[in-house]
C-alpha cells in the first residue's frame, strides 16, 4: 500500500536545490511575461501619441467645475492643455503638485491645465484637491480608460498638447516648475 505524497516537498529523487531552480525559472517567466504583455505595450503608446492628436474624452469635473459639469478635451482646442495624471495615495503625485499650481496660475491666458484623478476614491481625491486649493480643475477618470488610452503606466505623468490638439510632450517623473516652463515653451 501506498502513502499520499506531501506535495509542498520535491518528490524523491529531485533534490530541493532543482525545485527551487525550477520556481525560479517560473517567476522570472512570469515577471518577463507581465513586462513583455503589460508594461512594454503601455510605453509603446505613451511614445506613438507624441506629434499625433490627443485621445479625446469627457469625464466629470470633480473639483474647479461646476457641479455636474463634465470636461471633453476636443472643447480645449485653441488653448494648449496640461494634463497631470495623479491619485491621492501617489506620493510623487502631490509633490508635483504645487509645480503645477504655480504653472497654472503663471501661464492662466494660453494654458489650461487639467488634472485627472486616476485609480483613486472621489472622497479622498476632492480632500487632497480642497486641503491644496490648486487653482486647476480636476477631472475623475474612474475606469482608467483615459489613462489607458494614453498610455500612463506610472504616476504622476504629465501630458502637453499644444493649441491645435498634438501632444507635445510626455512625462513620467516629478518636474519642477522650470522644467515645466521650459517644455511648455516648445507648445505654447
């Protein structure tokens, strides 16, 4: 009679060094996978948008708006637009914030700049948005279909596109208001 085998132990004959050689193997096909299928076909589409037109979209306007209002970008068309992709929890995401306030303000005539709540509650994205008071409107992108569509695959990321509606520039890192200034310069 045989007894059951205890399967979290190699079976006899494959010693432990080869079966954890073997999960190895596994975790680095799994991680190459994820990047090759997920992450790599997100930067694809961050770098095809620059000099095309700008994925349109409408979302609701969660703070700076009227209530009930909702943004469509194509409506911006004439006036250049910044768009800052952000969530609550991002920690990066409100240090680049008071960057983009300043920007916002200083260059208010020939920018608009939009803010776009992505992977976050309403309640806690309308709090951080009221305990900053930045002077820029925020939308909510609740499914992260616009985020997808551009392409955003870390947060903040930022997001010029100039008065006829072509991105401009794509960012990906926290910029200070200089820097900002300096990219808008190219757009504006």
């Amino acid at each position: 009679m045989s007894h059951p085998r205890n399967l979290s132990t190699p079976p006899t004959g494959i010693p432990k060094k080869r079966a954890s050689f073997g999960s190895l193997v596994l975790l680095v096909v799994t991680v190459s996978a994820f990047f090759g299928f997920v992450a790599l076909p997100q930067l694809d589409r961050a770098r095809s948008l620059k000099q095309k037109l700008a994925p349109d979209f409408m979302l609701p306007v969660i703070y700076g708006g009227g209530e009930k209002s909702k943004l469509k970008l194509s409506d911006l068309r004439g006036r250049a637009v910044l768009l800052d992709f952000w969530a609550s929890w991002c920690g990066p995401c409100r240090e680049q914030m008071p960057a983009v306030n300043l920007i916002a303000q200083k260059y208010s005539k020939e920018l608009v700049v939009v803010g776009i709540n992505t992977g976050d509650e309403r309640e806690k994205a309308v709090g951080l948005l009221q305990t900053l008071n930045l002077r820029y409107m925020s939308i909510e992108d609740e499914g992260g279909m616009v985020a997808n569509s551009y392409g955003v695959a870390t947060l903040p990321t930022l997001v010029i596109i100039n008065r006829e509606g072509v991105v401009k520039f794509f960012g990906t890192r926290v910029m200070t208001e200089q820097e900002l200034a300096a990219e808008l310069a190219l757009a504006l």
